[in-house]
C-alpha cells in the first residue's frame, strides 16, 4: 500500500525532507513507517504522531493512502 | 466562531472588533475574555532578533476548530475566535489572539483559558529563534 | 498604569491599543489578558431599556487604583488598564475594561482576573436598569 | 464637630438627600450618625460605610471634618 510520510520541524531539518511517498506493507504502524523511511533511526520520546492530520499513537496501524505525520512537542502560541 | 491561520502580521484588537461588529449581537453578550500573545524580544536570558513560525497546514486548522468548539459544548459561550500567525516575525509582533463571549465573565474567562492552554500544548505550531549566536528550535511551551 | 472613569461611551479594544502603543514597549509583554464587560440587553428574565452608573467620584478612582497596585505588587505584570463607564447607557454599551500585560500568560490571566473581580465584589459603582416596567437599581452583582 | 454625610445611590433616593454637613458629638461613630441623620432608622444590614473614601466598620469612631458615606452593595463591572 501507499502511505504519504511528513516530517514537520526540526525533524524536517534533521531528515533533510518533508514529505517522502512510500510503499508499506499492509498493517504497518506508525513507528514502523518511521523506522523503514529514516533507515532505522530511534523514535526521540517526544516524537508525536499523527494520521490523516489526527493524533495518533505511534503504535497505530496505517491504510492505504493515509498521511503520516511525525513532528516534536509543539510550540505554538 | 472564527479559525484563522495568517501568514501576514495582524493588529489583535481591530481583529477583535471587527469580529464583534460583524459576528456578534450588541447586548447579548455581558462578557468578552480576550489573550493576546506577543513576540517577545527575550528568550530566557538570549536576545531573539527574528522568529519563524512553522505550523502543520491543514492539521492546525482542524485542531484549532476542534478546541473552539469543544469550548462552546463545554462552557455557555455565544462564540469564540482563534487567530494565528505563522511566518516570520519580529519582536513585539503578535502571535496569537484568542477570544472568547459569553453572557457572564467566569465563562468567558474559562473558555478563553482553555483555548490557550490547549492551543499552546496542542496545536501544530512550532518556534525557530534567531539569536545573535544562531537559530534554535524552542523545544518546549512553558506550562500555563 | 492607568485608571478612568469616562461619562462617554468608549470602544474598548481602540481604547486597549491606544494604551499600549502610548505605554508598552513591544518585545517586553508576551502576554496581555483582557476583560471588558458590556451592557446586557436582559436582566434575569427582562429586558432592559436603559442603565444608570453611579459611582461615589473620589473614592471610585482611589480604589481602583489600590486594585491595580495590588495587582502589580502579587503578579509580575508590567502595566494594567482600567476603563470604568458611568452615567447613561444603552444595550450593548460597553461598561468596563480591565487589561494586565505580563511577561507570560499565566500571570496576565490572574491579574486581570482580580482586578474585575475585586472591581466587581468592592468598587463603588451602582447599576440602576429602566424596565418596561420601570426603574430598579440592581441589588447585587453575581459571583465571578 | 463637623462631619460630612453622604448617601449613595438607592440610600441617596431614599432619604431624598445625597450629602448633608451635621455637628456631631466628638468620638461619635459611623453608626451613630446615620441614627442622627435618619431620625433613628435602622440601617440595612448589607449597608457599607466608607470614611475619607476608605471603607471601614459602622463602629468606627469619626474625626472632625471626616465624610462618612453609606452605600448599598456595589454592583458596577
């Protein structure tokens, strides 16, 4: 399945990109997405996730075409 | 109710009365509860000469309507703005306003408290600081 | 800090930009909680016509300020704002604006919280509505 | 010595006068001049006193040339 993979700041910064479309296998979670997309890099703890503009856990499972998000505690405001 | 994310600096209390003036009847709200957060020109003990302001299009606005909403369901509020600035900006510049009406002061004041705590541990917004010494992400809001 | 007490009617957000560029320097707030209450055009279960604001001149103002010295003594907030209306008042008419600008929003909520609250509970204002009717001078203000 | 009285609002409309001056007995008290300004009338329990524009108790004792005010309960805001 297609899965659309976003990295908003700072890890934008770190990955050197934003956005990435990626095949995924069926069923795949969050942090596994994140693990096959960054090449296996640790998850930082206050890593948060979300799907299809939703928070999310990061153990969630993924369907086609859903849009992952992954980003650091927010600082709004 | 009024959700705005604004690339372009704002003036927060024309903001706020041109929002009364065209979405709100005169007399049926006693009380208006009003935060407005500014750039600041410190950061701990660093100067910040410039800021960016990067958020998650789409997902923020999504957010910022939810908590507006959930305000109206949970106090008795008439109606609630949120506006946001993203971009880069500068000290003294207005980042975020948020204003709540209601016909009585403790539920304006509770709604309006709770749309910017929830904005600020919430919504998809994030800081980048330009100090003399380079740019940092704030990795963190303080809590309210 | 400034405190008035104004026979005019007033615009309350022109009246809060106005203080601040004439007495705040950008970058130095990051924080300002507003209040302002209007004029309702229901009172419990009637309509109001009109309202009459009495106020004892002289000890209004000097009590007022003390609420504002206490507020900047218990919170660190750099400047606060109070507008008082008397006299003849239509619906929607604002009445009061109470304002607190702090380096963080926890502190500005506060301030500006007691400053309407003590207002409220111990200033010496007096509300007298025109009913259908008739005239009656409101007994008591409602918990905050 | 001489005090000045004042009446506020509903008080005010009550009696039919706002300020009156009045001779008054040295060491008399807030409470006392109301009894001798309103021929005896029982002051409303909720009733407040203010003193040189301060509040204070309806048992303090009056100074020459002290204003004494008394009000019903505040309801501006």
């Amino acid at each position: 399945m297609r899965v659309k993979v976003k990295f908003l700041a700072s890890l934008a910064e770190r990955f050197g990109r934003r956005e990435v479309d990626v095949n995924a296998a069926a069923g795949v979670t969050a942090e596994q997405v994140w693990a096959q997309v960054t090449g296996g890099a640790a998850m930082p703890p206050n890593t948060l996730v979300a799907i299809n503009k939703e928070y999310a856990g990061r153990g969630k499972s993924l369907a086609d075409g859903d849009e992952v998000a992954f980003f650091p505690p927010v600082t709004g405001g | 109710m009024k959700i705005e994310v604004r690339e372009q600096p704002f003036e927060p209390w024309t903001e706020v009365a041109a929002y009364e003036r065209k979405a709100l009847k005169p007399g049926a709200c006693g009380a208006a509860a009003v935060f407005v957060g500014t750039m600041r020109d410190m950061s701990g003990d660093d100067r910040v000469q410039a800021m960016r302001l990067e958020h998650y299009a789409g997902m923020t606005e999504k957010h910022l309507a939810r908590i507006a909403e959930e305000a109206m369901r949970r106090w008795p509020v008439n109606d609630a703005l949120i506006l946001h600035r993203v971009g880069d900006l500068k000290p003294g510049d207005p980042i975020v306003l948020v204003a709540a009406w209601s016909a009585h002061r403790a539920d304006a004041f509770a709604a309006c408290r709770f749309l910017i705590e929830d904005l600020k541990s919430r919504a998809p917004f994030w800081k980048k600081e330009q100090l003399e010494a380079g740019v940092r992400w704030v990795e963190e809001n303080t809590p309210g």
